[in-house]
C-alpha cells in the first residue's frame, strides 16, 4: 500500500477545542495527524482513500470547512 501525505487548510476553528474536533474526525481516516489553531492540518493516508473526500468528511459537514492543498507520496 502506498502512502500518501494531504495537507489541508481548515476554516472555522476559533479555540484549542475545535482542533481537538477536528482532529479527531481526521483520526478516522489518517495517522500522524496534525492539526494548528491557525488553520493548518496534515495526515498520512493509504492509497485505499481519495484524499479530495477529505473534505466530505462528517466533521467538517457544519461549522468547520476543509479544502486539500497538497498531497504527496510517501
């Protein structure tokens, strides 16, 4: 299995809080998972995801909005 590095840039999160949600919803999907108050957030991934659903995930289905900026093979 391959893997695959997205980083992403998260909207909406206004305290430590919110990261922690965020996060959480991310350790559904990916490991080592990285997420900042400034709107920042990277995974690691296995081939077996689409990193452009990342963004349908149900944690950012309400306050919080998340677009891909990169994605890289590891």
């Amino acid at each position: 299995m391959t893997k695959m590095k997205v980083t992403l840039k998260v909207y909406g999160m206004t305290c430590d809080d919110c990261v922690l949600h965020v996060k959480k919803g991310l350790e559904q999907v990916g490991k080592n998972v990285k997420v900042s108050i400034d709107g920042n957030a990277s995974l690691e991934i296995d081939d077996s995801i689409d990193p452009y659903k990342i963004p349908s995930l149900e944690v950012f289905s309400g306050r919080y909005k998340a677009q891909v900026r990169e994605i890289k093979d590891e």
